[in-house]
C-alpha cells in the first residue's frame, strides 16, 4: 500500500526544485510564509501542514512542465484550487509545491446542442453557471462554497442537487490530467457513453490529487427549468423531519433539493441571515419542471409532511425570496460559528441508507447531547448525507479529545448502517481511519496496487487516503 505517512522531507530534492521553479517562473513562484500558509490550510481543524513553494499554473503544459522537474527530484506535488475543501487535502505533510490552478479558469467550450462543456480546473462553480446562464444553461452540482470545479472534480464533491441530479461522478464526461511522470492523458471523448476500456474518469473523479492533476474537465449540462418553487415546512422532531424525506423519496416526487436543519442550526442561521423561521427542525426544498409540474410537486409534497406533523409550510416563486433562503442555507457553516464565538468547527460528513436517516440523526442528536457538545446539524436528506459540526475550543485538550471522540463515535455508527464515513468531503487526511474499517484492507490494498502503479516515488499528494 502507498503510505505517505512514513516517507521522509526530500531536502536536498526541494531544494533543487525551488531553485529550478524560481527561474522558470519568476514572480509567478512564491515562497513566503503568508501564501505558503494559506496553501497549506483551509476551512479545516486539521493542523496547517506548509508546502515548501507555491507556483502559479496557466496551462496544461506547465503543470507537466513543474510535474517532470519534481519527478525528477521525487518532490511532492499538492494541487490546489480555491482551498475549500475539509479534511486537510491541500496540507504538505513533507513539504514539497503546491500547483495553484486559480489562474486557469477558463470556460474553453460549450455544446449547448449536446448539453455539455469544457473548462479548465480553475474556473469556479458560480462563474460556470454566470458564463451558461445566457444560453439558458446551468451545471447544478452546488456543494455550497464556490469551490473550483476542478477541486470539486477530484473530491467528487457532491451537495445540495444531488437529489436530484447525482454528483459529480455522474456529470463528468471525461478529464484531462497530468499523471505522475508528467505525461497528459484524456479519460474518454465526448460520446455520452462507451464500452472502451477501463473506467478512467471514475477512477480520476474522487483521486483527491493523489494519482494526477486534473487540468481540464468535460461536464454535463442541464436546461435551465421553466419554473422553480422554493419552500420551508417545520416539523416536531429531526425524526419526523427524516420520515417525511423517505416517504419524499419512495413516492418518487422528483425533488431538486430537499435538506434538513435541526433546530439549533435553524436558530444561528436566523441570528445570522436576520430571519424569523421558527426555531424547529425544519425541511428546506426547491422544486423544479413546468408551471404545472412544480405545482403539483409542492402540493403532493404538503400533503406527506402533514402526516408528520409538519407545519408553517409556505413555498414560493419569487427569485428573491428563493435566494435568500438558499443564501441562509449555504451561510449555514458560518452561522453556526456563532453559536460559540472562539471555536472551532468540527466538521462531519456520513451519509447512511434513506431507510436508515432517521435513526442515524436521533441517535447523532441524542450522543452529542450526551457528551454536552454544541453540534448543529444539516443534511442533504435527499440523499442521506449528513453533517453533525461540534463547536470546539480548541485550547481545551480535554473538549478536543471528547469532539474526536463523537466524531468516531458517528463515523463508526454511519458505517454500521451499511452507509459510509464520508458522503462528499472525501477522505484526505481527516477520515483516514475510518476507510479501512467501511471498505476493508484487501480493498484498500487494490488502492493503493493502483496508487503505486500510477505513482511509484508516492509525490502525488502524499499522505492523503492512506495512511
């Protein structure tokens, strides 16, 4: 198996890099501590872990150009997109640089007639959907941040949509990545399926860095819908909340999303989004299809949460209105913060069977009320994916070890119920050790067959999946 964890720094090879880099690049290659740092960490607990150099890419050619000069140092090599991922998979945990690819953002090419497009790595989610809106065009994989669509490529990010239209390994026709020895490969052509060969795009989708560089992506489109209908329905418990998304996915009532917020998340994002919502948990849900459609999907929808109890149920047209409940939906991470100024925000990320929601999320409410954690809770019910975030002083050795505790705890529980310890965020280095235990070691030992293979000297993102 790849192990990053027990190689050694390369001093003498990133030395002779970043002199190498420095001339090639000039003031495009940064080494101070500020930028190093900030590629170093983002939106984590995980301790920051500095790249030795930060290079600033533009084209497919140089990311093979700075890949060749640190195979041939055995040197690792860290992608880097918009820095909003979550369990540590920019961090260098033996140094090495960091290739940001913020400067390749370009929409290369849309096939409105064949619903697809081309881009590079660095072009944001809410910049794609801005550049298709006019052709009546737009990508829904919507994690939240308007994060890369490259990095949202290599986590297999997933999100709000995915109800409805899947994640990204169902809306990546095919990539173009540079692999460990520098050479540029495509996984596939544009066809909408093929029987050739190996599935390489899946296996690149979700990589997570450490078998190549993702440098341009093919996505599928959608249509931007006639009509879309947001609403909110309150409910007596996160229980009855959970049946009401199960009974949603067995009628087969084609949500585009539906999630769930208990109650102490439901209040920080009205002290945060100045809102009155009432302080209960509650399903958010948006509709999507004809006039007639969407009408008949919010009723059909009223009449399932009644039976749960739901109540307050209100839905709306007006994009104003539906922008600022989905804008308090995605400000959910920062309102909670506010719960416990000066903490840090632990974050989870399970997703279990539909059938199993309900339990999963009473029994995560009832362990973190246990232990006395602050842990507010939202969920891509649709799918099951949920994420309990503890509110940690992390200056408090003994409140750090009790967060790690639950997190385990709820890690363990979700892969119990046949689902898995991370539905979008992937493992980087934050769920290491949970991957063993949900898949097994002769699984992870095909992994890592395939890591080695694809990167012998292991400088492809080191010390992210395995451990």
């Amino acid at each position: 198996m790849a192990d990053g964890g027990m190689q050694m720094r390369n001093e003498d090879g990133i030395t002779a890099v970043l002199g190498v880099l420095k001339q090639r690049f000039g003031e495009r290659f940064q080494t101070g501590e500020a930028i190093r740092a900030q590629h170093g960490h983002t939106t984590t607990w995980i301790a920051n872990q500095m790249p030795d150099g930060v290079v600033f890419a533009q084209s497919t050619e140089e990311v093979s150009e700075i890949v060749k000069t640190c195979a041939a140092h055995k040197v690792p090599i860290i992608a880097f997109g918009t820095g909003t991922s979550l369990e540590g998979h920019v961090n260098a945990p033996l140094g090495g640089i960091s290739i940001d690819v913020s400067q390749m953002d370009k929409v290369l090419e849309v096939n409105a007639g064949d619903l697809d497009c081309r881009v590079q790595p660095g072009v944001t989610r809410e910049a794609l959907n801005t550049h298709l809106r006019d052709q009546g065009l737009f990508f829904p994989i919507d994690p939240g941040a308007n994060a890369s669509i490259g990095g949202m490529t290599a986590t297999r990010a997933s999100g709000t949509n995915a109800v409805r239209y899947g994640t990204m390994k169902d809306n990546v026709i095919n990539v173009e990545a540079v692999m460990a020895d520098g050479s540029i490969i495509r996984t596939a052509r544009r066809a909408k399926k093929t029987s050739a060969g190996y599935d390489l795009t899946r296996l690149m989708v979700g990589s997570e860095g450490t078998l190549g560089i993702i440098t341009e992506i093919t996505l599928r489109l959608q249509g931007i819908p006639e009509a879309m209908s947001a609403a909110r329905c309150s409910f007596p418990s996160v229980e009855a909340a959970a049946r009401t998304v199960m009974a949603v996915i067995q009628y087969g009532l084609p949500v585009a999303r539906i999630e769930l917020l208990d109650a102490s998340m439901v209040g920080a994002v009205n002290n945060y989004s100045k809102l009155e919502l009432p302080v209960s948990p509650m399903l958010l849900l948006e509709f999507h299809g004809s006039d007639a459609g969407v009408a008949e999907q919010a009723e059909t929808f009223g009449m399932l949460a009644e039976e749960e109890g739901g109540t307050g149920y209100a839905a709306t047209k007006t994009l104003e209105e539906r922008n600022k409940l989905w804008q308090a939906r995605h400000d959910a991470y920062w309102a909670m913060l506010q719960l416990r100024p000066g903490c840090d925000a632990v974050a989870s990320d399970v997703c279990v069977p539909i059938s199993r929601l309900a339990d999963a999320l009473t029994q995560s409410e009832a362990k973190a009320t246990e232990m006395g954690l602050v842990a507010p809770t939202v969920s891509h019910a649709g799918d099951g994916n949920f994420h309990a975030t503890v509110l940690v002083n992390m200056e408090d050795a003994a409140e750090v070890a009790k967060a790690k505790e639950f997190i385990s705890w709820l890690n363990d529980m979700a892969i119990g119920m046949e689902g898995t310890c991370t539905g979008e965020h992937g493992i980087g280095q934050g769920k290491r050790p949970y991957l063993v235990r949900e898949l097994g070691a002769e699984t992870l030992a095909v992994m890592g067959a395939i890591k080695k293979a694809l990167d012998p000297d292991n400088i492809m993102n080191p010390g992210k999946i395995f451990m």
